[in-house]
C-alpha cells in the first residue's frame, strides 16, 4: 500500500491549523428510526478527528451521504437528527446544521462558525453531482475548506466529488479513523507477519470470486466456511444432501483449489459439520463427518473436529484476515462454530501473539453475537470498501490521498 498524508501533513504539528477552514468526509450514513440513531458505532469512530482538529482550533467542517436520495432532497433522508446525536456523542459540544452542502446556505453557515466549531451539512447526495463525481460541484465544496481530510474508509471505494476529487482540489490527507483502517490492512495483507490465515464464509463463492482469487496469492491458509465450503465440498464430489450449494460453480471452485495450491495456499474445509432438516430454532440438530450428510438433510455450522482444526491453525498463525461467519449464526445452536473459532481468535490477539483483522458483510454481526467484536486488534465496520480491498482493487478515495 502506497504511502499517504495524515492529519500532521496538513500543519506542522498541528499548530497552524487555527481558523482554517477542514472539510472532514464522514460516514454518517447510521441506522435511523423515528428520527433517533439505533447505533452510534460510526459516529464514535469519528471522534478522534474532529477533536483532533477542534481542539486546535480549526473550522470543521462535517460532509456525508446517508441512504439513497437519487440527488434530490428527501427530508427523511436528512441529517439533521444525526448531526443532534453526534453533538451527543461529542460529549454536548454544539454541533451546527446548515440545510445544504453548497451555496449561500453552506457558505452562511461556514463563515459564521467559530475557531473549533464543528458543522454538519446537509446529505451530499440531495445533488446529483455528488455520486456522479460532477467537477463543478467538487469545486462547490472546496470553495468551503481550505484544507480536506478523508475519514471515511467506507465510502472510499466510490469515485464522488467527496472522496474522489475534492481530494485532488484541496491538501488532502487521511484522517484518523481512515489512518488506523490503512494501517491494519497494510498489516494484515500487504506486509504481513507469517504465517497469514484468512477464514471466509458466507453464503455464495459467486459474490466472493475476485475475493478468493486475490486471498489464495497473498495468505498460507485459506479456510472456507458457510454456504461457500458447500460448493467446494461439491466440487471434491462430496454430497451436502439439501444445503445451500452452487452446484454450477464446480468447476469454478475447482479452478479456485488449483490456484491455490499453485501459490502454496492451504485450503481449509470443514471435517466435519451440523446439520438439520430445517434451519429454525430449536429444531433437532446432529453432528456428523462431512462425507456422511444425509439427501434430506442441511448443512448449518461447522463440527466441533472443524473448529478444533481451525484453532490449531490460528495457534500456528501470526496474522489472521476474517470475512464471513462459518455457520447460520443468527440461529442457535448454528452459531457455536463462528462463536469458538473468533473467541480463540480472540484469545491469542489478547495474549499478542496474534494480528486479527476483519470486516465485511455480516462479519461485524456475527463477532459481535459471539462477543468478539472489541477482542481483534481491528474490526472494519466498512462493508463493500474493505471487501474491494480485500478482492486487490484500487479505491479511489484512497488513491486520491497518496502521496506521489
């Protein structure tokens, strides 16, 4: 990963920052309902940057898109209640509004902030220049700032005016958030301490194959779980009775396997795995050898053989990239396999024996559910942005912040 800007780039230690005008890129796109935020994880990810640059006196200035407007207004789509809740988190320190993102209004609003005042402006994507990356209306908002800072690692893999080319407008740099989020991918895939394990699950292979084609060429072992180790284990002509499997991706899965052993990636399937008839709650469940899965039942989690294989990998690992759950997690018992396997994950980065990154899809859901999620050395809440990195691609929020 190429080197980038960080906050200290935009001042000398700091110091000259006051009564300077910082556009922060944010991610306030939170669960909202009834006009009250549900969950605040993202808005206290932000705290260390805008304190960072309040408390030295600058004008911060806050820019996001929350939900999906089509670039045009929708006031339930405003965020005005999530710049109160974010005044909440700030500890009560006043947080203005303005009801736009450019204009007289944004401009009013800007000018009439105090040295490290904190102000939020209204949905970047009530315009429709924003998704589309609109030169002009990228200089609309650098007239605002005169500096910018990207703490928004999960909108970086979309090429906006706010992440993309109000960037390359104004002295750019990675705020603190976005910082923490490149170093531990850097980390975990770019320079890593070996030997590196990645474990992925999920339901489909077919929404994760640039994924797995990038993971077999960077990590030692690759251990598959969830609907996904079902088509490989049907592509090795092993039957899964009723469970999920894309049987028209055998020779796909197979084509995966020879790649990676090719590159000396190990891949992990389960030995053994629980099945049932019908995944519901309470309903009877068995284990067996995964060779043994009866026509009519499914395959829910993986066995207590599986998850003791896993473990021993992780003891032997240095590094450890997590994307997926390894069962139907939102169901009990199916969850006690993601739950043994991220709690021994967690008992080794604990310990410091081990660098745990993860991210993506429902993973946050799933470590949390086995009260893991504050035991990795790094949890990405970023979604299809950590994803795309973990798939090799370019994110131009990043790219834009690189130094050259």
């Amino acid at each position: 990963m190429a080197k980038f800007k960080t906050i200290e780039d935009l001042g000398e230690n700091l110091g000259d920052l006051r009564g300077r005008r910082v556009l922060v890129r944010g991610d306030l796109n939170v669960p909202l309902r009834d006009g009250r935020v549900g969950d605040t994880t993202r808005l206290d990810r932000l705290v260390p940057t805008l304190l960072t640059l309040a408390d030295r006196g600058a004008k911060v200035v806050l820019l996001s898109h929350f939900g999906r407007p089509n670039g045009k207004p929708d006031p339930a789509m405003s965020l005005r209640p999530i710049a109160e809740a974010l005044a909440a988190v700030l500890g009560d320190r006043p947080v203005a509004f303005a009801g736009d993102c450019v204009g007289p209004e944004a401009e009013a609003a800007v000018a009439a902030l105090p040295d490290g005042g904190i102000l939020v402006l209204e949905n970047l994507r009530f315009h429709p220049g924003e998704e589309a990356n609109d030169p002009a209306f990228a200089e609309g908002l650098a007239a605002l700032g005169d500096a910018y800072v990207n703490d928004a690692f999960s909108a970086a893999h979309r090429a906006h005016a706010s992440t993309e080319a109000l960037a390359r407008l104004l002295p750019a740099a990675a705020g603190r958030l976005m910082q923490a989020e490149l170093d531990h991918l850097a980390q975990a895939l770019d320079n890593p301490e070996r030997p590196v394990c990645a474990v992925v699950g999920g339901a489909k292979i077919s929404s994760k194959l640039d994924l797995l084609g990038n993971l077999v060429a960077k990590v030692d072992q690759l251990a598959i779980g969830g609907g996904m180790a079902n088509t490989f284990l049907n592509a090795r002509r092993i039957r899964v009775g009723r469970s999920l499997c894309e049987h028209d991706l055998a020779k796909t899965a197979r084509e995966i396997e020879k790649a990676a052993e090719a590159q000396g990636c190990e891949i992990l399937l389960p030995v053994d795995v629980v099945i049932a008839r019908a995944l519901e709650p309470g309903v009877p469940c068995e284990t067996v050898a995964v060779r043994d899965v009866p026509r009519d039942m499914m395959i829910l989690d993986v066995g207590p053989e599986t998850v003791a294989l896993l473990k021993a990998r992780l003891d032997a690992a240095k590094t450890l990239v997590w994307n997926g759950p390894l069962g139907a997690f939102e169901t009990a018992p199916f969850d006690e396999g993601t739950n043994a396997v991220a709690r021994h994950a967690v008992a080794l980065t604990r310990r410091g024996v081990l660098l745990s990154v993860a991210g993506g899809g429902d993973t946050v859901a799933a470590l949390a559910h086995a009260g893991a999620e504050t035991g990795f050395s790094y949890v990405s809440t970023a979604g299809g942005a950590f994803l795309e990195w973990l798939e090799g691609k370019t994110l131009p929020g990043v790219a834009a912040l690189e130094t050259v």
